[in-house]
C-alpha cells in the first residue's frame, strides 16, 4: 500500500489483513486498527495515523530478533463502506476491504478519516447503516476532524442506548442526576480532537499506544515522527484521556442506575469503568458531585419515592424493589435523607395531591 507520510513523502506499507480468525489454541497477538476512509479523504491525516502505528510496531520490536514481545503489536486496514479503490483529496487512490469485512469482528479501534469529502459521505446512507451495524462491537472509535459529522449522520449515540428496559429501570430514579448521561452510547466513541493543529491527528493514534504501552513508548514513537514535538502532543495526549475518563465514569454511573436493585460494591463499579478503586472513588466524585455509595443511594431513595406516591404496594415490597433490603433499612434510608419515615412520606404526598384537586 502506498501511501504519503506526515512528512510528505511517499511511504510503502503492507496492509494485508489478518486472518479473521487466530489458530485453535493460540490468541491473537496483534491489535486491528480499522480506518473509514471515503471519497476525497484526507491523505495526510490518514498517513499521519498510518505512520505512527507502523512506527510503533517498530519501536516494540525487541533487541534481540529471536524473541517475542509480549505487548501487541498492530495491524492496520483500510476501510470503505463497500470496499474496492478510494480516491483521496489529491487523487491517490487507495484499496480497501468492506466495513462489513470478518476482519471487523476483533477491531480494537476505528479511525474515521477527515477531509472534504465528509460533507458528501455523512449522507451516504449505506455508509451510516453499515457504520451503525458495527459500531456496537469496536471498543474505541476516534472522529477525526469531519470525519465527526459522519458520526453524527449515523446517529451513534441514539442507535446504542440502553436496552428500553435498562433505560426503564435508570428512569424509575427520576433525579436530574440520574438521568443527565443517560443518552451516552454503551461503547466509547471519542470526537477526539479538533484538528486545526495538523498534529491532531498524530496525538489521536498516540493516544491509543499510550494507553497500550505507556507514555514512554508513546514519547518515542513522537519523536520518530515529529522531532521535538512531544510536548505539544503531551498536552493534546493528556485532553483525551481526561474525556476518556469521563466517559469511564459516566458508564459506571449508568451501570449503577441500572443494576440499584442489587448490592454493589466499589470494587464492582470500579471494574465496571476499568479503574482503580482509588482513582475510581476520587474521579467519580469529582465529575458526579456524590460519591458512588451517595450515588447509589440516591438512586434508590427516587426508586422508593416514586412507588410510594403512585403505588399501594407495602414498604417492605417496595424496599425489596430498590435494593434497600427491607422496610427497616428503607426506613433509615428516609429518616436520615428526608427526615420522615416512607409512610409519612406516602401520606404526605397523597394529601399534596388531594389539595391540588
């Protein structure tokens, strides 16, 4: 595959996918990076994040050639929507596989390319129905530029909600806390950065090689490709991991408001957001206002607010219901947030109700 570097020259890469499946018995060492490239994509964002990930396979090697790093490598693969030869905004042509492609089974991370001819695609409709199919199963996807408003075009975020009966289960909570994330799609996708700065798209495959080998590896991979500019790209690299870790925390808010009815640990939400319980408790505070164990617990006092004003069901029922164990933990739970018991409270909102009448 040939291809123009961030340097503006011309550089020959293989490209050949993998197969879709590893041997019986062994795993998949490397990690497929997928990039969406359409009519009039922009050739040196796309070989900029080409170049960065062929010079990272090439700082993972080990000195000695006999041996096998254990971190993986990647492999990279051109993508359309339906596959076959793509022109870029300066009339190189590239070869592609299809979106639907076996090789997308095991993506672990999806590039969608910006340029002008994002105007164009985004209205493609076979492009935001097969995007939107396999969107779900990648891990991390990255708009680059325009290549932000073919995200959008294929409505994402609204395509992978919560199940109707998961999103069900969060509104029952009803608390402006509860609900502000809960359009936020299951899986991360990431508007990374805004690429007016043409190392945007440099610090956005940095990003993903830091995550995997750590910034040491990311920093030398920099210097390879654009001497000296680390510490632009730090400061880019350090932006996106900051959304990523809001994203982390917004999911295990989600997971919370969705699974109130059982017990929850630290440990469970934490590993829900792929953090430690350190970090988790403190960043979770930080972004929600409450801790997870107030967070929770606020989840579940709307839960039982909400059944006992429209319901006749007993309290003990209804503590069952929310996760509070019974009547007597519910009890305390009202008592120490509300000040009255939940059938004061129950009362009380009825008499509400019949003088508005």
């Amino acid at each position: 595959m040939v291809y123009a570097n961030g340097t503006g020259r011309l550089q020959v890469v293989r490209t050949a996918a993998a197969p879709d499946t590893p041997p019986a018995g062994t795993a998949r060492a490397e990690k497929r990076i997928g990039i969406l490239i359409f009519e009039e994509f922009s050739l040196v964002e796309v070989s900029s994040i080409s170049e960065v990930f062929s010079l990272a396979n090439q700082v993972r090697l080990p000195a000695d050639a006999g041996e096998r790093t254990e971190t993986p490598n990647y492999a990279l693969l051109f993508l359309s929507s339906e596959g076959g030869s793509v022109a870029s905004s300066c009339s190189m042509r590239i070869w592609t596989e299809s979106l639907e492609s076996h090789w997308m089974n095991e993506c672990d991370a999806l590039f969608i390319a910006g340029g002008a001819g994002a105007r164009h695609a985004r209205h493609d409709l076979a492009l935001r129905k097969r995007l939107g199919r396999v969107a779900p199963r990648i891990p991390f996807i990255k708009a680059i530029g325009e290549g932000a408003h073919i995200l959008a075009a294929a409505n994402l975020a609204a395509q992978n909600r919560p199940s109707d009966h998961a999103r069900a289960a969060a509104m029952r909570a009803l608390s402006p806390v509860a609900t502000s994330t809960l359009s936020n799609p299951l899986f991360i996708v990431e508007q990374t950065l805004t690429l007016d700065d043409p190392k945007g798209p440099i610090a956005a495959a940095l990003s993903i090689i830091k995550r995997d080998h750590g910034a040491a590896v990311a920093r030398e991979v920099s210097e390879w490709s654009i001497p000296g500019a680390w510490q632009k790209l730090a400061t880019l690299l350090d932006d996106a991991d900051a959304g990523g870790v809001r994203q982390k925390i917004e999911m295990a808010a989600r997971w919370i408001r969705e699974n109130y009815v059982r017990p929850i640990s630290i440990t469970d939400a934490a590993r829900v957001a792929a953090m430690s319980e350190r970090n988790f408790l403190r960043r979770f505070k930080a972004q929600m206002g409450l801790t997870p164990s107030e967070y929770l617990l606020r989840a579940r006092l709307d839960a039982s607010c909400v059944l006992l004003a429209a319901t006749d069901l007993p309290v003990d029922k209804i503590a069952r219901r929310c996760g509070a164990g019974s009547g007597d933990g519910l009890a305390k739970i009202f008592r120490k947030r509300l000040s009255i018991s939940p059938t004061e409270y129950r009362r009380a909102d009825r008499h509400k109700k019949d003088d508005g009448s």
